[in-house]
C-alpha cells in the first residue's frame, strides 16, 4: 500500500514544489478545474437520471429483454475512449456537423463510456428490494410515478448516490476520448496534465494531479461520511 499509494502521492507533492508554484498553477488554471468539475457533475447527474431508468426496466420485465437492455449500455464500457472519439468524430462531421465542437459531445461520449455504472448499481439496488413494497403502494392507489419517487428511489437512494459519484470520478479522469472531441480552449484537468507532461513541465502536471486527486475524492469522502452517519 506504501509502495503503490503513497510514494507516488509524495513525489507528486514534492515535484509540486507545494507552496508557492502550486498557488501560482491554481490561479492560472482553476478554470480548467471547473471544467472538469461541472462537465463531470452534469454527466454523473443524466447518467444516474437514464440508468435508474434502465435498470428500472431491465429489472421489472422479462428476463430475457432485461438482460439485452442492461447488455447494450455495457458496450459503451468495452470501446477504448479513442476509438469512441474517433467514431464521433465521424458521426458529427457526417450527419450534425453543426454539433461537433460543443460540449454535448464530450458529454454524450462520457455517457455512452460509463452509463453501465449507473445501471449496475441501480440494478443492484433494485433486485433487493422486494416487489411487494411496490405493490403495496399501488394496492393503495399510488400511481407509477408516485410508487417510484415514494417508495423506489428512497430505498435506491444510497445506491443511486454511490454511482453517482462513481461516473462522476469516471468523468474527471477521462482523458482519451476528451482529447480528440473537446472544443477549441476547452480543457479539462487530465488534458492539461497530458498537456504539460508532454512539454516536459513536470512541476505544473504534478500541481494539476495532487487537484484531480482532491476534486475525485470529495464524493468519496462525503459518501462515505454520510454511510458512517447513516445519514443514507
């Protein structure tokens, strides 16, 4: 754990200088940071929206089409982020050459890439919850919509959480796929790490690292706060 972890976290700060330059790589480049922040924020927040979804699905009907339907968003997982960038690229230039250069396209990419998170958890959740709470409520004249914002996303909200900030950590390292579709100056934390290694500016890659580390491990932390608490 020494080895693997934390010696490399240490020469991470000591490469970083910690004081000053780190202050000075902050200022310049925190809009690099939101970036990332909020383009991973809004992919964690439609990929938990569509999973739940999904899995919603999958889970209450037949096995054999609940299975296709959990399978297809697997395959997002499975093509390497060049690969997928590549194939948008194509895609956009082809047929909506209007769209590409934008934002949504890094977003759509993220969300074919780590959607399956979202729907893992959520179907996790779903298969162990017991249909008869569901119903229950129905048996009480709760309509669908009521039955899952009453019943099934409390009971599924840890879960939903947890894959929340599962894509969401996904999307702040994500480095491939961002490379090749991302907008002229729109740059994200782990392209300007890419960036400043390739210049051979190893002090300012090193700064940029130690905030992806913080900015990944917030979720974490808070997640894993609200558990101990029983908060979720």
């Amino acid at each position: 754990l020494t080895i693997s972890f934390f010696l490399p976290l240490g020469l991470l700060f000591y490469q970083s200088g910690v004081g000053s330059l780190f202050a000075k790589v902050l200022e310049a480049q925190w809009h690099f940071v939101t970036n990332s922040v909020w383009i991973g924020a809004l992919t964690a927040t439609l990929a938990i929206a569509i999973g739940a979804m999904v899995a919603y699905i999958s889970q209450r009907s037949r096995p054999w089409a609940g299975r296709s339907l959990s399978n297809m968003t697997q395959i997002g997982y499975a093509i390497p982020g060049t690969v997928l960038g590549l194939s948008l690229i194509l895609l956009y230039n082809t047929y909506v050459p209007w769209l590409y250069g934008s934002v949504a396209v890094i977003v759509l990419a993220y969300l074919i890439r780590f959607l399956t998170q979202a729907v893992q958890g959520s179907e996790a959740a779903l298969r162990s919850m017991h249909r008869n709470l569901e119903e229950a409520a129905r048996s009480l004249g709760t309509r669908a919509f009521g039955v899952v914002s009453r019943v099934v996303v409390p009971i599924t909200k840890p879960a939903l959480l947890a894959g929340w900030a599962l894509v969401f950590i996904s999307a702040m390292k994500e480095l491939d796929a961002t490379l090749l579709l991302r907008p002229a100056g729109f740059d994200t934390i782990p392209v300007r790490i890419y960036i400043h290694t390739v210049e051979a500016d190893y002090s300012t890659a090193a700064v940029m690292s130690i905030l992806l580390i913080a900015a990944t491990a917030v979720p974490w932390l808070a997640i894993s706060t609200m558990r101990e608490r029983r908060i979720i």
